[in-house]
C-alpha cells in the first residue's frame, strides 16, 4: 500500500465514523479491515494528517465508550431473549 492510499483511508474511516457515530469494530467491518488498522489509522495517523478531524472523531470515540457497558448488557438482553424463545 502507498502512504497516499493509508492517508486516503485514514481520511475515509475518520469522515464514516463522523457520519455514523459507528464504533471501530463497526467501522472496521465496513472497511474491511482490522480494528487494530482502525484503530491505529483514527489515534494515531490521523493526527498527523488532519488534527481538527481527529480531534472531533475522538469526541465519537469516547462516546462510544462511555456507552459501551449499555451497549453489552443489551446485547446480552437479547441473546437470551432470543435463547428463551428458541426452548419454548
């Protein structure tokens, strides 16, 4: 990959987060590519690409973490919901 292409993506999951609110796994997925690259690409690289961009992505970030316990215990809500539902 050229460093055109790394700084292109960067930019691109950077501006996707933005628009979705998305998490990195989320993010990730839509990419097709690792979180650890996700992550790497948006904490790192993007800082020295685009500050201001990286600053407001952070912002989604640590909202998305904030919300991540929420997030789980739903998930677990429906996964035995769903287990409940299957055994009747």
């Amino acid at each position: 990959m050229s460093t055109d292409t790394i700084e292109e993506r960067t930019v691109n999951i950077a501006k996707y987060i933005l628009e979705t609110k998305s998490t990195v796994r989320e993010a990730a997925k839509k990419f097709g590519i690792s979180k650890s690259t996700v992550h790497k690409d948006i904490t790192e690289r993007l800082k020295k690409i685009n500050l201001g961009l990286a600053k407001n992505v952070e912002e989604v970030l640590q909202e998305n973490k904030s919300e991540r316990h929420i997030r789980g215990g739903i998930a677990t809500r429906e996964k035995y919901k769903a287990q409940n539902k299957n055994s009747k």
